[in-house]
C-alpha cells in the first residue's frame, strides 16, 4: 500500500509524514482496543497525528464486527496521591 501525501500540519507550520502507530481506542472513557499499524500522518515538529477518515472508518468497521487477532488483559488501577 502506498502512503499517503499529508500537507503541512495548519497550526505550527510543521512537516507531516506517514508513520504506522498503535491507536487506543476510546468507548465514553474506556478503553476497548488497541489498533496495530494504523497508518497516522505525524507532524514531526509538534508531533500531532491526523487520521485519513476512510482509516478511521475501517477501525470503526472493525470495532463494530469485534474483528480483532489477540487480546490483552490490563490492570486497574485506582490513583492515590499518598504513597
């Protein structure tokens, strides 16, 4: 597959290249996937991503029919300020 051409990030001016990142995605504020590979044009000098909507379609497609290769379990863990 070939990468997409991202214009110039509009807010600092910076370069955007095509990296493959692992996305987390978010179910009101859970956590219900992480996403391998997914190709994120990346700002190198503020380092802000941009999603292709036709990507985000694809991992909303596959959220929605539960398509996914393995699972992982995380612990939760409650913050506490005293230690």
């Amino acid at each position: 597959m070939a990468k997409y051409n991202y214009d110039d990030w509009t807010f600092c001016g910076g370069r955007v290249t095509e990296r493959r990142i692992q996305k987390p995605c978010f179910w009101d504020d859970k956590l219900v996937a992480l996403v391998d590979g997914v190709p994120t044009g990346v700002c190198g000098q503020c380092g802000e991503r941009y999603y292709r909507a036709a990507v985000l379609k694809r991992i909303e497609a596959n959220l929605k029919t539960r398509s996914r290769s393995r699972q992982i379990r995380l612990p939760v863990i409650e913050y506490s300020a005293r230690m």
